[in-house]
C-alpha cells in the first residue's frame, strides 16, 4: 500500500546523524531515486541541530520534509515514530507521544521496480562519490528497540509504544523461573 511507519527508541550523543536510511540503488546513474531517511539535524534538509526529521523520496523523485524544531540534547532516551499514511494521506512525526503531521506530497510508490534499496541503521550511504560516513552521517549514540511496519500505526499504537518506556514493546507473561 506504500504506508509504512519507523520507529525506536534513540539517546543522540551528538548533533547530528542518521538513524535510519533506505536509498535506492541504480535509478539517477550512480545512485537511486527513493529514499527513506529518520535523522538528527543534519544539514540540507533545512531543520536545525539536534532536530528529528524525515525525508521521502518517491518514485517520481518528489522530496519530501517533516522536522519536528524541538532539540534532542539534553542526554535522554527519546521515542520515535516515522512514516507515511497513504489511506489519509499524510506524512507523520511522533517525538516522545507528540505527533507532527502534514499532507503527503511525496505520494509515488518507494522501491518499486526491483530496486536494490541497501538499508542501514546508525548510518548513511551517499550516491555521487560520497561513502558510508560522509557528512556526519553516522548516529553517534544509542538507537535502541527499533522497528519497521508495513502500515501507518495508529496514534494509540504509538501512543502505546511510547507509555510502555523502559517496559518495552515485549510483555513477560510469566514470571522468570
């Protein structure tokens, strides 16, 4: 359905950094056309330092932008929930149980055609000469209990995820022997 959403738990240790990133491989010449990236700050995407975002690239090559302006630090663990929505139409940020929405534009398939769409956590890949570890790239911190879904979570599932804390996303119905 092309709805998907990220999320985790992240403790940033410096300004900037991808959390996750998905890049297509082959479509522009030397890299690809869909993207997915969660980040902290990193520049060229017009947020501020320390500032979570999420980018989309479609099919089409239309990008995409949500920050939340609110800064990650002050050394706390902080929860994450990204993605897209194509029932309603939007592009969504939760940030610690806050959501930021606004309407989808970058509204193409991602990944579509066979694509090779290398995914890494804690770190980017650049087309066009850059490698692994260019322009701050690397997530300098702790990225902990993350998850993909192939649809849009509620805003009660997040909700969930988030109230659930240290408790984590997993319940012990039993007690340990």
């Amino acid at each position: 359905t092309g709805s998907f959403t990220i999320e985790c738990w992240i403790n940033p240790g410096k300004s900037t950094g991808y959390v996750w990133e998905q890049y297509a491989s082959g479509s522009l010449g030397s890299g690809g056309k869909d993207d997915i990236e969660l980040l902290i700050g990193t520049s060229g995407s017009g947020n501020a330092t320390n500032t979570p975002t999420l980018e989309l690239r479609d099919s089409n090559g239309s990008l995409q932008y949500l920050h939340d302006q609110n800064q990650l630090s002050d050394g706390q663990f902080h929860h994450l929930a990204a993605g897209r929505d194509m029932g309603s139409q939007t592009m969504f940020l939760y940030v610690d149980g806050v959501a930021y929405t606004q309407a989808l534009t970058a509204t193409g398939s991602l990944f579509h055609d066979g694509q090779t769409a290398s995914l890494m956590i804690g770190n980017a890949y650049f087309c066009c000469g850059q490698s692994i570890g260019s322009s701050n790239s690397a997530f300098s911190g702790i990225i902990d209990e993350i998850g993909y879904y192939n649809r849009a979570l509620t805003s009660n599932e997040v909700a969930a995820i988030y109230s659930a804390g240290a408790g984590g996303k997993c319940r012990i119905t039993n007690a340990p022997l």
